[in-house]
C-alpha cells in the first residue's frame, strides 16, 4: 500500500514539473516571437562600404526605436555565430530584421544607400520594422 502510494506521488510531482517546464517554455518562446531584432552578419576581412552598413543600420535603429529593437552585428567566421547564421539561413553579409518567423532582408538597401544616401536608407528601415512593432 504504502508503495503505491510513494509511486503516485512521484506521478503527480512529475507531472507537475512537466507542465510548469512546458508552461515556462510557452512563456519564454512568446516573448521571444514579439521581440523585433535586426541582426548584421559579416566577415573578418571588411571594406568601408560593409562597415558603413552596420554603422549606419544600428545607429538608425536606435534613433528610431531605442531599445524596443535588439541589434547584434554577428561575425561569421566565429563559431558561436555559426548557429544562429543556420538558424536564420545566411551565408554572407547579411542585414535582417526578424520578429518571430518572419525575416525582412534588407542587405540590397543596406548596401545601395547606407554610403550615399543614409536617410533613405533610415526611411525604409522605418517602414518595414513599423509594421512588426504594430506602430
């Protein structure tokens, strides 16, 4: 008797712990999808152009949303890079906005007019992440 009873409380401990750990991961995996994050992937080897991309990307992020945007310039060819890169599916230099599922790459913009014309560059920023922060 008293064996059956020490199983069914290890049951229901068990169960317990399983559902707050899934409840937790719910939890944690919702805030990951509403959050807005730009990430810059690029190599070592840099030119003025790559490097006015990040700059100019990061610095109008945060005029524009200060902290309600994460950005994170990413090298690579480091290997804690490396999993997040085959998570998002990038191979090279690379500017993306991620919310969730959803990625906007912006790497063709980044380098037409972070150079030449940075407000342009700002105003399509602007107008791809407002949508994803519901603004």
């Amino acid at each position: 008797m008293k064996r059956i009873q020490r199983i069914s409380i290890s049951i229901v401990l068990l169960m317990s712990s399983l559902i707050c750990n899934a409840q937790t991961e719910k939890k944690e995996k919702a805030a990951t999808d509403n959050q807005v994050e730009a990430y810059y992937f690029h190599n070592t080897a840099r030119c003025t152009t790559c490097k006015t991309v990040e700059a100019e990307a990061k610095a109008d992020l945060e005029s524009l949303y200060g902290d309600q945007v994460t950005f994170k310039a990413l090298n690579l060819e480091d290997d804690a890079t490396k999993p997040i890169a085959e998570k998002l599916q990038v191979s090279g230099q690379t500017l993306l906005i991620v919310k969730g599922d959803q990625k906007i790459n912006l790497t063709n913009e980044g380098f037409l007019y972070a150079v030449t014309k940075p407000a342009k560059l700002k105003s399509i920023i602007k107008a791809k992440v407002d949508p994803l922060l519901d603004l």
